[in-house]
C-alpha cells in the first residue's frame, strides 16, 4: 500500500473515531453493572474455595486477556495459570486437575479450539465459569457458572475486530479478580511478597538488615584513639562516619567526616585528640530487623538529615545505615 497523506480533515476524523471508540467500549463496561447478580457471587465463591488453581484459557483476542487476567490473579492472591487451547488438546490439558476451576472465555462460545477442550475437562472434573457472550452456547452448557459478557457491537467501524467485547472481558475479568482479592483479605503486604522487584515490594519487605553495611565496610573505634586514627578508619572503611565504642563493645559516639573537617578548621592540631573529646553522643540508630523505610523516616527526620545511621542489637553496631544506599535500593 501506497503511504497516504494525512491531513486536517484526516486528523478530525482520527480524533471522532477515538471519541466513539471509547465512547462504546465505555458504555458497554457499565452496562455490566445492571447484570451483575448472584452469578457473579458464585463465581467468586468458586474460586475462593478452589484446592488447586484457576486455569484460564481463551482463544484468539480472548486469549490475549485470559493470560492478562492469569496475571493479575496470579498476583492478587490466586494461584492461576494460562492454558492455550490449541495446545490443551495435543497434551496441555494434563495440567488441568479435578482440583482446579477453569475460567473459560470467548465471545461467541463456539470458538473450536474451545469447544475441543470442553468434554475433557468435564471428565476431569474441573468446575468451569464462563465468561461468554452467549449463554445458550456450546462453552455456556458447560460451565458451572455463567457471566454474561455480550455486547451489542464491536466499536470497530467495519464490525469485525475484537473491540468492545475484549474490552468487557477484561473489566469483568478485573472485577472478579479483585472481588475474590478482598473476599480474601488481601493486605498491601500480601502484594508486595509477591512483587517484591517492585517498588511497593521494596518499601514493605526490604529490611535495615538488607541493605545496611557490614564487616570491612564500617568503621569501628575505640574511644582513646586518635583522630587522625579514626580519619585513616573512616577512609579504609569508605565510610562516612566512624563508630566508637566503649570496652565493652557497645556503641558510645559517632564521628563523620564532616565532625573531623569542622574540628580542623577550628584547630589545625586536632588531630592528636582522642575519639571520646569529638564523637556525638547518643546519635541516631536503628535496629537490622526494622523497615529500610524506617530507616529513611529516622535519617530525614528532625533537627536535621544526616547521611548515615548506626545499625545496632543488644547496644553493639553491627552495620552502617548509609542514605545513599537507600537511594540505591530505590527506597526514596
């Protein structure tokens, strides 16, 4: 095909068929609240009581949703899987039990490659929900449960593609998916055990203990050493502070970097002075097993923020809470 040339009048139409596309697809997902009934009850009772997992299984543009909706169940608290059903037929439906519920989605309910599939999961045993257009079709008569997702036309100007109707299969889909979600009770924390590379993962599960620094990587002094002993510590370390502790190991003092840079442009001979006469006392600190979010509250809180946190158990430091590493992690 030649490339046409787009022009204003072009651009106005592109615009009216965005408008009555999303006209049409939004009218028809509120028409499904007025047929929202104790089908749709049934249907979440069913999967809550399920034993085994949701399989979702859907052909063409359906199946394109039906692995969307796996998803979202999938993270939202319910074992689920996507099951294509070209493949069920040539073997995939061995991993279909009498243990699980089928969630069976096509518009017409008689796409073939569904239609094959329909007498073996009957003999398995697994109870089935449509998500279907016709009631009275073939995936219909064989579903435990009924929901109706039929639409009056496609927003497609030549009535063909898949438009409103995938569209309805995917709010209805979200709807049952988030209605068993909270019949479950499905926490914030919940969510995040299961996304834990994301961003709300990382603020609800990432501990203090996760990203604090240990061992080599923090700066431990006695009181009476020097504090040109504690600039050499600090800087082996590649730390911001050094930790001093009394002799019995507990954490007494902190001295950063910038403690040691205010003494010397005070005093040029501060460096012979002992730890004990330049460390703050009582700093900040925070245990391992505490939020990292926690962490960031206490590190940014008043008088003022400071770059680094003693991480201690039972009084002694056992890592360095650094703010940069927080960034890092993706906490801030």
């Amino acid at each position: 095909m030649n490339p046409q040339v787009f022009d204003e009048q072009d651009s106005k139409k592109a615009i009216a068929r965005a408008a009555a596309t999303l006209r049409s697809e939004g009218e028809a997902i509120l028409k499904l609240c007025d047929r929202l009934d104790s089908s749709f009850a049934e249907a979440v009772d069913l999967i809550l009581k399920c034993r085994g997992r949701l399989v979702v299984t859907g052909m063409g543009k359906s199946g394109a949703i039906g692995r969307k909706l796996a998803g979202t169940f999938s993270s939202t608290g319910t074992a689920s899987l996507f099951l294509h059903p070209a493949e069920g037929i040539h073997g995939d439906l061995g991993m279909v039990t009498a243990d699980d519920v089928v969630l069976g989605m096509s518009n017409s309910g008689e796409s073939q490659e569904i239609v094959n599939i329909l007498p073996a999961i009957a003999r398995i045993g697994a109870k089935m929900i449509a998500m279907v257009g016709r009631a009275d079709s073939s995936l219909g008569s064989y579903a435990t449960v009924v929901l109706d997702t039929s639409v009056e036309s496609e927003a497609c100007p030549l009535g063909l593609a898949p438009t409103t109707s995938t569209a309805v299969q995917l709010a209805m889909g979200d709807a049952l998916a988030l209605a068993v979600m909270e019949a479950r009770r499905f926490t914030r924390e919940d969510f995040a055990l299961f996304h834990p590379g994301g961003a709300l993962g990382r603020k609800l599960l990432l501990r203090v203990g996760d990203v604090m620094r240990t061992e080599s990587a923090v700066a431990i002094v006695e009181r009476n050493i020097t504090l040109r002993d504690v600039l050499f510590a600090i800087t082996k370390a590649g730390a911001g502070a050094a930790l001093v502790v009394d002799d019995k190991g507990k954490l007494a003092g902190i001295i950063t970097d910038g403690d040691v840079r205010r003494v010397l442009l005070a005093d040029e001979t501060a460096l012979s002075k002992i730890a004990s006469d330049v460390m703050s006392v009582n700093p900040r600190t925070i245990s391992p097993d505490k939020l990292a979010t926690e962490g960031l509250r206490l590190m940014e809180g008043p008088p003022r923020q400071i770059g680094e946190m003693p991480v201690i158990e039972d009084g002694r430091p056992v890592g360095m809470l650094m703010l940069k590493d927080l960034v890092a992690a993706g906490i801030v």
